[in-house]
C-alpha cells in the first residue's frame, strides 16, 4: 500500500502529459458551472423563495420537534473527527499502512474540518442575518422584519448564510459518494434530512442551504482527488485489495 501510494504521484504526472486540456479542465470547468447554477438559484431563492417559505413555514408549522431532530445529523461530526484523526495519528506513529476505511474516514474528516473553515469565512464575509431570534437577542426576519445582506459585519447574529450543517453533511457525503457509490441513495436522503430539517425548524433561508450544499460539495470533491489513498481506493480493481 505504501509503495503504491509513493509511486502514484510520478503515475499521475505520466499520465498528465498524455491527457487532452479538454480533459484535463473538465473538473474545473464542472465546478464553474455549478458556481454559475449555485449563484443563479441563490439569488432566485432570494428574490422570489426565502421569505414566502419562512413564513409559511412560521405560521402553519407549530411543532418543529421532528425537524430539529433532521438537522442534527452532523452534530456528531466535530467529534468523530477528532477521534479518526487520533486513530490514524497514532497509526502513522506506528508505521503502518492505511486500510481503505482509514483512508476514506481521514479524508472525511480532513474534508469537514477544511469546510468548517471555509464556511466560517463566508459567513462573516456575507453577514446575512437569520429567520428567527434565537441567539443574544439577534435581528430576524420574524422578530424585526430584517432580511438580507451585511458584508463584513461579524458577529453570531450574522451568520446565517452559507448554513453550517448543510456544508457540514455535504463535505463528508462528497467523499463517500465517490469512495463508496452502492450507498447514494442513502447519501441523497442524509441531505435531504437535513436540509428538510433545517427548512421546517426555520434555521436557514433556502438559499442558504443551496449555497452550503455547493460548498460542502467543493470541499468534499477536491478534498477526495487530493487524497492519492483515497483515488487509489476507488479504482475499479479496488474491491481486490486488502
């Protein structure tokens, strides 16, 4: 395993030169059309969705207790994190090669712990503010009529775009989608759960679910072609090795 992990670098630059720039673009070209759909949709869901559902959500749902429990499901997360970095931590000490579950759970979690960073900025480069009041007496949409935009404002009243679980879910699902791929639909309902959920308890706008949803997906998606292990895991002929 450590052989194939040293030579797959100088096989990746082989075959770089062998490669069409067609191809070889392809990844970024998908990605800046996404970019492109991800910033139409926001800004749709801005205009025309984020508001009407909020508040219909706000005065015919008055038992949002299955919704909190749908958003939760990353809450778990930070912690597995930590402890898978532990364990391969403790495994590279040992001089001993990744399994194929090490390597797909240590790029998981370096995924989510780079899209928690991420996100981080762009909430407080957006500075939206949130549907309801629920934290140090924050203006919302509900309590004070606010609804948009604070670039640069800073602070946790602020923070509501993109939403932090969706990106959270998406980053690690990224990942699995393409190291596990039997599972998608399991992956697709895990996003929907949450993103179901955090619509019904009124956490986030629509649009800051669709613009976390990219996120997470970038982060996942890169994260997963710069981990060798990982690429190397998922090659047709995986399924033969240890």
């Amino acid at each position: 395993m450590m052989t194939m992990m040293m030579n797959e670098p100088l096989r990746l630059e082989e075959l770089s030169k062998v490669i069409s720039p067609q191809r070889r673009y392809a990844p970024l070209r998908r990605w800046c059309i996404g970019l492109a759909i991800t910033t139409a949709g926001v800004i749709a869901s801005y205009l025309w969705l984020d508001q009407p559902l909020a508040f219909f959500v706000h005065r015919n749902v008055a038992d949002k207790t299955i919704f909190v429990w749908l958003q939760r499901l990353p809450v778990a997360f930070p912690l597995l994190s930590s402890l898978i970095l532990t364990w391969c931590g403790l495994w590279t000490l040992m001089d001993r090669a990744f399994s194929r579950v090490q390597s797909v759970a240590l790029t998981c979690s370096m995924s989510f712990i780079s899209t928690g960073l991420i996100n981080s900025e762009l909430k407080y480069a957006f500075g939206r503010t949130w549907p309801g009041t629920w934290i140090e007496n924050n203006p919302s949409l509900f309590q004070d009529a606010v609804f948009g935009f604070n670039p640069f404002h800073g602070g946790p009243g602020f923070a509501s775009f993109p939403s932090g679980h969706a990106a959270g879910i998406c980053s690690v699902i990224a990942v699995l989608w393409w190291s596990y791929p039997s599972w998608r639909p399991i992956y697709i309902a895990c996003v929907a759960a949450v993103a179901i959920g955090l619509i019904g308890a009124n956490y986030h706008f629509l649009s800051d679910i669709l613009s976390a949803i990219f996120v997470g997906l970038s982060v996942g998606y890169i994260t997963t072609k710069m981990s060798f292990s990982v690429r190397a895991w998922c090659q047709p002929d995986s399924g033969q090795r240890a």
